[in-house]
C-alpha cells in the first residue's frame, strides 16, 4: 500500500502526464499492467504515458518543453539531463516532497541501494529517484560449458584464458568465418564495456576531487589494452556493430558475450525462434562480470523527475506515483516484466522476483553486483563528454591511434566541456 494520502483535495481528477522512452513489450509492461493498475487504485489520479520512441526524442523533447514553457508532469530522465533541469530549476526537487512524507522516507528510501540513492543526489539534495536500472554481466553457452567442463571465469586473468579455451578453428584454415568456427567472444566499442574495465583496473571517469577527466590514465590504457589483445593478439574475439554479437550468440558461433541484464528476454526469445525453426539452441547461463584488482560494474539507464508546476495537485499526485512506482511489489512486477532490476532490496521476496531468479540460475549474483556497482558523472558535460571517449574507443579498437593518444584526445576535449560548464 502507497505510502502518504495522495494529492491535496480538490475538484476532478488529477492528470499526470508522463513521457518516457519504453518501447514495445517494455512499455506493455509499463503502460498495459503498472500504470494501468495505478490507475485503477487512485481513482483521484490519471497518469497519462506518453511515449517518445527513443532517449534522444525524449531528451530533445524535453528541453523543448522547458524552453517553451509547457512540461509533462514526470519523465524519465538521465543523469546528464538532470544536471540540466536542476541548473534551470526546472524540476521539483525530491527530498523537499520525502520531507512531508515520513512514511516513504522511513521505510521506502533505506531500502533503495545505495548506488541509487547516490546517483540520483545531486549537490547534496535529492532531485530524482530510479526507474529503469540494469548492470551488464556474462551470458555464456551453458551446454558447451558443461560438455567442455568450463565455468565462467571470475578474474579477468581467467576470463582470458577461458575465451582461448572456446574459441575453435573447427577446420584448422586460420580463421573463424566458416560454420565449424566459434569465437569466444565479441563485442562493440561500447563506453560501458570500456568503464567496467577501466574501474576493475582500478581507475576512474573522472578525478573526484578536481573534477577533471582521469580516463587518459595506465588503468584506461589497461582497459583498452586489454580488448585489443582479445581481438589482435588472442585472436578470440571480433568487434560487432549493433546487436550482431547478440545473433552470433544464439547462433552457436559466440560461445559467451556480455550485455545488458534487459537482454536475457531477448536472447531466450530468440531460441524460443530458433527452436519453433527447427534450428540448433542451448540453455542460456548468466554470471556477475569478472573482476581485476577490484570488483566492479556501472549501472545503467534513467531515473524519473517531477517538473515544477503551478498546480500542487500536479505535483502531489506525480510523487504518489513515483514513490508508488518504488514500492517492493510494483518493482517486482517490473524486474519479472522488463528484467530492470529492482530498485529496493525489499522486491527480492516478492513472489514474481523470487520465480524470475529461480528460472534463471546465477540472476541473484547478477544483481548482487549491485553492492560495489558505480554511476557515471552526473554533469551535464558528461553528455558530450562520453561521445568523445566513444569515439576514441572506436578509433584505438580499429587500430587507427594508440589507445594512450585516443584517450588523451577525448581528455581534452571532455575536459574543455567540463571547463565551459562551470
């Protein structure tokens, strides 16, 4: 039951506009049962989703509506944006409604993880809390893994030595293209890929204390170094673009790749395809990503923020949707539905939580990396700035700079942003 008394009284119901970026079975989930229900047990509320397509509309959307004047009542939101709307004063900040709502503070609150309740405080002050949360981990071929005696690995150390061990050259010809090949691995030049590295080497985004950048360090050249053994000196990987390693995967042509924890509905749908096809499939095995000299993962996805409003019905009854979107049941019902994780650990007794981590051996480690996860920078800098170490990530991967001058390229130019937005 939704902690507070809802919206002050007044006349008529009160419509929440909400605009997010879930897509296809992920909005059903949210739009067909969430909000739907909400909308069904506060008879004083609407809550009215809109949805934008994609984060970029979203986030272009948004700022539109800031400039214009005419903002929904809630959206999602990433941290970079948040930075934006609290320089502009644009969204309410959430403490300040936590503060007249003791029941949610006392109990809620504790129980969101702390990496959560951290990435969505800016400057000391509460201003969002967290809606679609996910880590990445090892989705592996749990068939050959049996049928080789391998497990997945928990060093990064094992983890190279384990993809020497998958990867076959079925023909003996010297290369991995024909049917009888499998690749360890494969991956995309992904930031996020490249920051869990960086971290489990023991270095950092960005330099705590002065603010500056602190990936163009050892540790980053580590990080980078490290994939481009997998793919130059191993020879146990390629580079995908897209969702390629993805197909490859439940093909039987990757042996294990890592991804997001929102991709195991996606892959089992695939070989529920692969299956109904007559074709090859496997049981699908999930583990916590190997750690280097410290344990280590970034958590990804939005948060949601309440805008300013001239009407404090408005606001009220957006507040008693998020806190309720909080809440142990409903965060169930949204890890079992979209595989988010859940946000309180209180979700993990419920009934649908307990069936989704039963179904899928080893989702409880997964979702234990949580306890030593980190967020990226929530400057607005950030923006731009994980643009330039995308590019440099793509550019030392291809071969085309050493990772050290890739690196110290995107530090500059990160940096320079970070410099203007002060």
């Amino acid at each position: 039951m939704s902690c507070g008394g809802g919206p002050p009284p007044g006349e008529g119901v009160v419509r929440v506009t909400f605009w997010h970026a879930m897509g296809g079975p992920l909005g059903d989930v949210l739009e067909d049962s969430l909000i739907a229900e909400f909308n069904a047990t506060h008879p004083g509320i609407e809550v009215v989703p809109v949805a934008m397509g994609n984060y970029r509309a979203l986030s272009q959307k948004i700022m539109a509506s800031v400039m214009a004047g005419d903002t929904p009542s809630i959206a999602q939101a990433y941290e970079t944006w948040t930075a934006q709307l609290v320089r502009g004063d644009a969204i309410v900040p959430m403490d300040s409604l936590m503060a007249l709502d003791p029941g949610f503070t006392d109990e809620i609150w504790p129980d969101v993880y702390e990496v959560f309740r951290e990435d969505n405080t800016f400057d000391g002050r509460i201003y969002s809390l967290p809606f679609n949360k996910s880590v990445p981990l090892v989705y592996y071929n749990a068939d050959l893994f049996e049928s080789l005696g391998l497990s997945p690995a928990q060093t990064l150390d094992g983890h190279r030595a384990l993809l020497r061990a998958l990867t076959l050259d079925g023909n003996s010809d010297g290369d991995l293209l024909d049917d009888c090949d499998r690749w360890g691995t494969a991956f995309t030049g992904s930031v996020w890929t490249f920051e869990c590295l960086l971290s489990q080497f023991g270095g950092s985004l960005i330099d705590s204390s002065s603010g500056s950048v602190a990936f163009d360090s050892p540790e980053g050249e580590q990080a980078l170094g490290f994939l481009q053994a997998l793919l130059h000196e191993d020879r146990t990987a390629y580079l995908a673009t897209g969702f390629d390693h993805q197909r490859q995967f439940s093909a039987g042509r990757v042996a294990l790749i890592e991804a997001s924890v929102t991709s195991l509905a996606f892959l089992k749908k695939d070989m529920q395809s692969r299956a109904a096809s007559g074709l090859s499939t496997f049981r699908i095995g999930v583990a916590p990503l190997p750690s280097g000299v410290r344990r280590s993962v970034f958590i990804a996805g939005t948060n949601v923020v309440i805008f300013r409003s001239d009407d404090p019905r408005e606001i009220a009854a957006s507040w008693e949707f998020a806190k309720w979107f909080l809440e142990p049941r409903q965060q169930a019902r949204w890890f079992a539905g979209s595989g988010y994780l859940p946000a309180v650990r209180g979700a993990l007794s419920e009934p649908e939580a307990i069936a989704r981590i039963e179904a899928n051996p080893g989702l409880d480690g997964v979702i234990g990396q949580l306890d030593y996860a980190l967020f990226e920078p929530q400057t607005s800098a950030w923006y731009e700035g994980r643009e330039f170490l995308s590019e440099a990530i793509e550019i030392a991967l291809y071969g085309r700079m050493s990772a050290g001058e890739a690196l110290s390229r995107a530090a500059r130019l990160t940096d320079a942003e970070i410099a203007a937005g002060r």
